[in-house]
C-alpha cells in the first residue's frame, strides 16, 4: 500500500488545472449504456473509480475504450449481452449501483449486488428501490443481489417523491426513466450539478428530461438515446479543496484553471467570509492567503449549500483559525473519522454528534495519519502541508480513487510530498 510522506510549511504558488468531476463522469458513463451507439465522453479524469466502473461496464458485453491521454471514455453497449454487476465489483465502489437504472432502461432486466456497508456509516439504497417500484419495476432481493424487472422489457414511468433528496437515487432513476414508455415525474429530485449535467449530456442525445436544476424532474421516454458525445464538468470538489487549501497556507497564491464557479453553490459565498484574495473569472479561480484566517462555522446541505464532500477540508482549515467554530454535517451525520487523526497532528478539535468544535489557532506537528475515506485523507495531506515537519499519510489509495495525480499537482506549485511504495 503506498503511503505519502509531507514536509510542511510551504505556500502553494502558481496555476493548476482542475480535472474532469468524478462524481459527474460516473453517471455519464452508466448513461451511455442507454445509447443506440457508440458514446464518446470527454474530460474524464484518470481515477481508480473510473477504471473500476470501467469492469463493472465491460462485465456486461459492452465495449470500453479509454484514450488517456485525450481523456477520452468510448463506451459502445451495441454489443451488451449480460446484465449483471457482481459483487466483487460493487463493493468496491457503491456508485456501481448506477447499473441498475441503467440496465432497466436498457434491457429492462438488471441483477446488481447491493453496495453493503461504508466507513462513513450507513448508506442505504431503499431510495433508488422504492423509485423504481413507482416507475413501474418489479423488485426482488436474492443472495445480496437486487434483481429490477420492468414488465413486457419496458418500464411503463411513474411518479415518484423522494425524502431526503439523493444525488443517487436522481441519477438512478433518471437512467431507468428516459428509454420508459411514459412519462415519470421525480419530486424533491436532486439538483446537484451532476445531474444537471448528466440530464443535459442525455437531452442532447434524445432524452426529453426538463426541470434539471430544479426539485422536480419530468420525464418523457423515448426510445431511443442517439449515439454521439458527452461532455463532462470541471470536479467542483477537487475545486473547492484546492481553494481551501491555498486560503490555509499562508503565503499561498493559487490559480486554478479549467474550472466553474457557478458549479460550486453558495460554497463561494462562505469562503468569501474568510477574506482571502479572491478573483473569479469564467473558467479560473484564483485564491491568495492572507495573514489571518477567521473562524467560519458551516453546516452541510444539499446542493446549492455547503458540500459534504468540502466539510472535513473546511474543519482542517479552521483548526488554524483564529478562534472557534463548529463544522456540522446534517448529510452524512457519521463522516468524522478524520478527527481523531487531526488530534493527533495537534489539532484542537472535537467532536459532538454531527458536529465538530474546533478551538482554532493549533500549531500542527507532522505525524503518523490514516484514514478510511477520500475526502478525510485528503485533509489530512492538507493538515500535513500545514503542519511543521514530516506528516506520514498512510492508505493513499482512498486518494487514488478520487483526486487525480494529486502530489503531482500539489508539488507542482511547490508542495513537498513523497509517494512511497510500499
Ligand atoms: C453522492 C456522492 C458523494 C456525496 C453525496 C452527497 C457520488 C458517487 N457520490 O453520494 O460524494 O457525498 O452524493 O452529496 O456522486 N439516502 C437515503 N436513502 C437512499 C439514498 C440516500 O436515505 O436510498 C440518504 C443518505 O443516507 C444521505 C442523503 O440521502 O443522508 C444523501 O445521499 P445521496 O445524495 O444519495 O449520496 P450519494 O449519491 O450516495
């Protein structure tokens, strides 16, 4: 397992490009599975959560090719003659759970493995299950696995509200939803960019989805998903983490390119509160530190509030704050693990129920850390930038599925970060 080791106290200088969102790319590629062709899809980000849907497409007969260097995913389902996805598989990453939307519109038959558990606590799927029943699938549990039939091969659309609203479950049955033989309405759907760029890449293929970016979703089947191209969005969490990370290292003036703004909600809004230098234009962000960081309490919600996937970086942030605030998740109410880790390089930062006090003002000193998730490790190799001497990031690979080439980009504008391979 590679670990990363971190010499602190060096301000990030210099231009950075953000890479394509993982979280928006796997939608787009369970949506080519709907297509009648080959579906090209541009800005995909080299990640081990993409190669690993990569198997659980190919596992059912379908073409994937991918020109890493174009960043370019072709997906061809002409040839799919299976519709399952195994266990080994999605268990090692629960959005391959997409496959079952996917496959219903498709083939109107799906076998998946239900995801199991998540170090951030529990992460159930009765959402996507009871969304698909509205839309018209019969649901049968057998041996772990999820078994969605639609009748005559067809699902015939449905309405369905949702509570709470679920990025997951929007996608997944929107992918059930655009080849169905109706209409279907999906209320308190998710407005995350992420659907709205997989609704508008599937509108632009022949889907007749309108109400993205709104809580309710209408959608009239159609029955056919042309072949063609996809474009994928700029990660707005890779964003909003690298922001965060140049506005905690003093000294720090970041520019960051191939990215939007407009993706990242009112995040925007709560980081202005921290006075750094800010300037915004369409595709770039560019973040100066200043002297002072003040203390910034947030509290997590679904999109346009603050990201669940931003608030362990944010907390990282405040430990160096000057003064206390609090960091409450009301999404993922468990996903603190990276607590413990942060005490241990000197934070002063503890944690009650769904929230986090952190007294700010801590000098952090470099230490042994791990962690169990993405977004906590890559706190903690921010706290190790932070922190005075070495910081030893164990378990790396959580980051290998979710930020491309990070040391290679974070040394690139002056970070000291070694990859070993153990
Ligand atoms: C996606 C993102 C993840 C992000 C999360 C919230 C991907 C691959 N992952 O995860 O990075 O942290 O959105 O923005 O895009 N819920 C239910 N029942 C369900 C489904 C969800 O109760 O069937 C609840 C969850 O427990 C949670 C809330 O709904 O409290 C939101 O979860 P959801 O939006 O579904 O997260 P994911 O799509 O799994």
């Amino acid at each position: 397992m590679d670990k990363f080791l971190i010499q602190g106290g060096t301000p990030l200088i210099g231009t950075m490009p953000i890479s394509g969102s993982k979280n928006a790319a796997l939608p787009l590629m369970a949506a080519a599975l709907l297509a009648d062709g080959p579906v090209t899809i541009n800005n995909v980000p080299v990640l081990h959560d993409i190669f690993t849907f990569n198997k659980v497409i190919a596992e059912t007969g379908t073409q994937v090719t991918y020109a890493r260097e174009e960043q370019k995913l072709t997906i061809d389902p002409t040839g799919m003659n299976s519709y399952e996805a195994p266990y080994d598989l999605v268990r090692k990453m629960r959005a391959s759970f997409y496959m079952t939307g996917a496959l219903l519109g498709a083939a109107g038959y799906a076998k998946v493995s239900l995801p199991g558990g998540c170090a951030w606590g529990p992460r159930p799927v009765n959402l996507h299950l009871e969304g698909f029943r509205a839309l018209g699938a019969e649901i049968e549990m057998d041996g772990g696995y999820v078994i969605a039939k639609a009748p005559n091969g067809r699902l015939p659309g449905g309405t369905f509200t949702m509570s709470p609203s679920s990025v997951g479950a929007t996608v997944n049955l929107v992918l059930a939803a655009v080849r169905a033989k109706g209409r279907s309405v999906i209320r308190n759907a998710a407005m995350e960019p992420d659907v709205v760029n997989l609704c508008e890449n599937l509108n632009a293929l022949g889907a007749r989805i309108s109400g993205s970016g709104t809580p309710v979703l209408t959608i009239d089947g159609t029955d056919h998903i042309r072949a063609g191209a996809m474009q994928n969005t700029p990660d707005r969490i890779e964003t909003g983490t690298f922001m965060i990370a140049a506005a905690m290292l003093p000294g720090s003036d970041l520019t960051l390119t191939n990215t939007q703004e407009h993706d990242l909600g009112t995040f925007v809004n709560t980081f202005r509160k921290l006075q750094t230098g800010l300037e915004i234009t369409d595709t770039t962000i560019r973040v100066r530190s200043t002297d002072r960081i003040p203390p910034v309490s947030i509290e997590t919600a679904i999109y346009p509030g603050f990201p669940t996937d931003l608030q362990a970086q944010w907390a990282t942030m405040m430990a160096l704050a000057d003064g206390k605030s609090t960091v409450t998740d009301h999404i993922y109410p468990d996903r603190f693990s990276y607590v413990p880790e942060l005490v241990r390089l000197g934070g002063n930062i503890e944690r009650k129920d769904n929230t986090v006090i952190i007294r700010g003002r801590s000098v952090l000193k470099g230490a042994s850390v791990m962690s169990t998730d993405l977004r906590a490790s890559v706190s903690l190799v921010m706290a190790g930038l932070a922190a005075q001497g070495e910081t030893e990031v164990l378990r790396v690979y959580h980051l290998d599925r979710g930020y491309e080439t990070l040391e290679d980009k974070l040394n690139a504008v002056g970070a000291r970060i070694r990859r070993i391979s153990e």
